[in-house]
C-alpha cells in the first residue's frame, strides 16, 4: 500500500512539474482564467477588490488532480492553444494525451465553441453537454440536477447492497446501522463534493425523499404508517439533509480559510474573476436554498 502511495505522489510530482515548468511560457500572455484577489480584509467586503494597487492578479492555465487535467478557457482559440501547449509539454516528457478520454465542454452561453472542432495530435476530440470529472457530472448549463440524480442512485444502489447485511439484520442494534448509513451511504457517497453545490429548494426536496425512505426502512415503517419528520428524525437520531448540506459546506471553508495563502481555493475565495458573468435565473418555484 506504501509502495503504491509513493508511486502516485512521484508521478503527480512529475505532472506538476510538467505543467509549471513548460506550460505556462508557450501560451498567450491573455490565455486561461483570470482572475483578482486580496486576502487581506473581510470575506464580505467586495469593494476591497477594486483598489488596484492592493489586489493581486493571476490566471488559472489547467486544473490537474493526478493524470487527469482540465484546461479553461473563454474562446476558441485559447483553448485549442492550450490543448496543444499542454500536449505538447506531454510529449517532451514522453507522455501521451489519451484523446479518446479527452472531451469538450462548450458552455451553454458560449455558442461559438459548439460550432468548432478541437483536436489533439490531429485526433478531433468529442462534445459533449456533461461528462464526469473526479467522480462529479459537469455539464454545460451548471445544473445539478444530473449531479443530485446520480448522488442519490449511488448512494440507493449502495444502500441495497447493505440491506440484508446491516439494515435488515436484526441481530444489529439500531445505532449501528444508523452509523452506517450515515457514514457509508450519506457522508461518502449522497453528499460527496456538495461543498461546491449551489442547490434549489427542489434538489433539498430530493435529498429529503431518499432520507426519508432510507429512515423508514432501517427502521421497518411501512409506507401505510404515518410518522411524522421529526418523530422519525428524533427515533434514528440522526440529522436531516437540509442540515447536513450547510455543516459540509462551512467545514470545507473553515478548511479554506486556513489554507496556505499560495493555495488556489484560498486566493479565488477571497477574489473574483475578471472575465464573465453568471447570468441570473430565477423564478418563484426555483428558489435557492438558505440555510437558517
């Protein structure tokens, strides 16, 4: 198990070096993301970011986690420049870009990405409108409702698997099984990389429904019996998602917070980019979930 830690730590060393050393000096002085910071003032205080002799500037080139690399960009041109910037800092270290792996995702609001091709060693990369990313669905619009669907799939298939074993077993008190359905199904697999969501009162409803059956069933309360919430939230003794989401989401900026001030999560938390604009989308029934 050491042996194979070690090995994914040189190799990631290796990429990083890759990327540092080489990437950045074969691009356009404007290719990537750019963005401002300042880590200095309040989180909430915004107009610290217009003073332009205290803020700092940077660019996001490429977003590495191992061997697998996602490359940014606002145009075109500066994506196909990095993509073959990239490749071919690749291939001076004899490594090769798996181009049947590799896919593009044109934003939604970028409509002259969908027109164009994108190739890597003159092989012509596929788009796409969602594809995965570390275990999380990306797609073109930024909704979450392919991500939500997919969280409680996983978490209901793993959740079966466990049924005749832990859920269903009444030799197991119910603590036990309370404990892994909270760690296995809930915090490893339903709520994984929720610190980066931003949800609508309709994907809390989601996450709700499926604790609530999961509850129901650990607990062997037929569908005919009613129980209310609370009465079912206070005899598993657990906490509800609506909670849940929030504690992820402020334990991950805690996390951020007290990072290093050369870390990337750090300096875009406390910045904003340069280029872009969210648009806004809103109506009555799609409301954005509040914490209370």
């Amino acid at each position: 198990m050491c042996h194979g830690t070690c090995h994914d730590v040189i190799f990631n060393l290796f990429l990083v070096a890759i990327t540092v050393c080489h990437m950045p000096y074969g691009l356009p002085s404007d290719a990537g993301i750019p963005y401002t910071y300042r880590l200095d003032g309040s989180l909430f205080n915004l107009r610290r970011l217009k003073a332009v002799t205290k803020t700092s500037k940077d660019r996001i080139y490429e977003l590495q986690y191992v061997d697998d690399a996602a490359i940014p960009a606002h145009s075109t041109e500066d994506l196909q420049s990095s993509l073959d910037t990239l490749s071919a800092a690749y291939r001076r270290a004899g490594l090769l870009a798996n181009t049947k792996k590799t896919e593009v995702l044109p934003s939604a609001a970028n409509q002259d990405m969908s027109d164009l091709s994108f190739s890597v060693h003159g092989d012509v990369l596929s788009k796409v409108q969602e594809f995965t990313y570390l275990g999380s669905i990306l797609s073109d619009t930024c909704s979450l409702d392919s991500e939500v669907e997919h969280r409680i799939k996983a978490a209901s298939s793993a959740f079966g698997r466990l049924s005749k074993r832990v859920f269903l077993n009444h030799n197991l008190a119910i603590p036990t099984k309370m404990a892994v359905y909270r760690t296995v199904c809930v915090s490893v697999i339903m709520l994984y990389g929720c610190e980066a969501w931003t949800l609508y009162r309709r994907n809390i409803k989601t996450f709700e429904a499926f604790h609530i059956r999961s509850l129901k069933s650990i607990l062997g309360i037929r569908w005919w019996q009613k129980i209310a919430y609370t009465e079912l939230l206070e005899e598993s003794g657990i906490t509800p998602a609506e909670h849940l989401l929030p504690q992820r989401q402020l334990r991950w900026l805690g996390h951020v917070i007290r990072m290093p001030d050369n870390r990337l999560p750090r300096r875009l938390l406390y910045g904003e980019f340069t280029v872009g604009q969210r648009s806004v989308r809103w109506s009555p029934k799609e409301t954005l979930h509040r914490p209370h």
